[in-house]
C-alpha cells in the first residue's frame, strides 16, 4: 500500500481543491493535525500489530466486496457518523481519504498488475511491488511542505477510534513525524527492504540505475499506468471525503 508520505502528498493537495466545500478546506486547516493523522492513521496496525482487516476493512486473502472499505468502517463503527468535536471529524475524513486510496491501488494495481498478471516470478513481482512504492514514496516526500511535520506531530488523538488506541496513534505519529522533520532520516528503505528480503543498500542501487528500473518494473508496468492509477487515488479519495463530510453530524463550532 502506497506509504505514509504518498499518503500525506495527497492531504496537502486535498487542503486547496476547490473541488471539496470551503467550510470543509476551512476545517482541515483549523484542524490541521488531526486530518494529517487521519490520513496515515490505518496504517498505525505497524505499531499496534493489528491484523490488516481491522484497520482498512478488507483482507488481502479475501475479494474485496462491492462496498468500499470506509464504508465498511462506518457500517462496523456508527458512532463515527458522529464525530465527537472538528478534531475528530478532521481525523475521520482524513482515514475515508486512506481507505479510498488504498482501495484503488488494491482494485487497480495490485491485484490485476502483481497478483493476476504472470509478468515475472511471484518473488520478483513482490519486490518490485515494494521499489515501485519506493519509488512514489520519494517522490511525494519531497513535495511535503515544511509545516507538515509539526503540525502532524501537534494532533492529539482522543478516543477516534475503537480499533486503534490513543498510544498507537501517537507513537505511529511520533515516527511518521520525525521522518519528514529537517534533518530527519526516512525509514522507508529499511522497512520495505526487511519486507522485500532486500537490503537497503541492494534497493537504493536499483531505484538510482533508471536502465535497471525499465528492466526490472517499467517495461511490464508503464509509468502511464502508474500515473493513471494514482490519477484515479486521489479522484476516489476526494469524492470519497466529500461523500463521508457530506453525511456526517459534524459538530457546530
């Protein structure tokens, strides 16, 4: 799945989309921390050692059903149609972002490009899987903006979900945080390098050889069909948000 700093390239895009009302722009912003949670928080089941399902609502082992899973999530925990205060519906907004995204790159990429299609060994397509994560999250984290790291490590989780505590959250947004601080050291190639059986330095060597990248990933998955899925992320989490914002009982200031 697309990592914490993809995930949080696309919050900073969604905060100017004149696509979503301005009194839900307006509301991220006063809010600022909690939505940038919201937006990494699914993936707070690393730290919590939560299994998959109970964080984005599907499994990998199963098909995904004709919900989405932020519907899912909402159909399993009503109460979140009722956000408690602005925090909280910051926060729950930005995991309907998560959750949509991550549903499109399971739908789009993952299952019909490095499940289904037999391009290379299954061993091989797992890793590259990981460098073609690698090779967006790279990218987006160079787009962060500086306010990103204080403003995320400012969120104070208060009860917003059933399913993650308050600790995991925190200790999952104190280590996405001090990544992206300056000076700070991404842990992406450690992380996925231990997942992909490949070291950090085997990966850094492929990523920054591009005729090894075209061998490798590019010749069977095109940069086109890349952007075009990431097109489609971050159309569906925008909707998505909007749809999630458009239902909920938000609170009156």
């Amino acid at each position: 799945m697309p990592t914490p700093f993809t995930h949080l390239a696309v919050a900073q895009r969604l905060l100017d989309d004149p696509s979503l009302a301005l009194e839900h722009r307006e509301l991220f912003r006063r809010e600022l921390g909690a939505f940038l949670l919201g937006n990494v928080a699914a993936d707070a089941r690393n730290e919590s050692g939560s299994p998959r399902a109970a964080t984005h609502f599907y499994d990998y082992a199963q098909d995904m059903d004709e919900r989405m899973p932020w519907e899912v999530m909402l159909q399993h925990n009503p109460s979140l149609w009722e956000p408690h205060d602005e925090a909280h519906t910051a926060f729950v907004a930005g995991y309907v972002a998560h959750l949509s995204m991550d549903e499109i790159w399971s739908r789009q990429m993952v299952g019909p490009q490095f499940l289904v299609r037999d391009w290379a060994t299954r061993s091989h397509r797992w890793v590259m899987l990981h460098v073609i994560l690698i090779h967006m999250d790279e990218r987006d984290e160079r787009q962060l903006a500086p306010w990103q790291a204080e403003s995320l490590a400012a969120a104070e989780p208060h009860g917003w979900t059933h399913f993650l505590s308050d600790a995991s959250l925190s200790n999952w947004r104190d280590l996405v945080a001090d990544q992206i601080r300056p000076g700070g050291h991404s842990q992406t190639l450690e992380i996925f390098g231990a997942r992909a059986n490949r070291t950090p330095e085997q990966l850094r060597a492929l990523l920054d050889n591009p005729s090894e990248m075209d061998a490798a990933l590019w010749q069977f998955i095109p940069q086109q069909v890349l952007a075009s899925t990431e097109a489609d992320m971050y159309s569906h989490a925008l909707t998505q948000t909007a749809a999630y914002l458009a239902e909920a009982r938000i609170p009156a200031r």
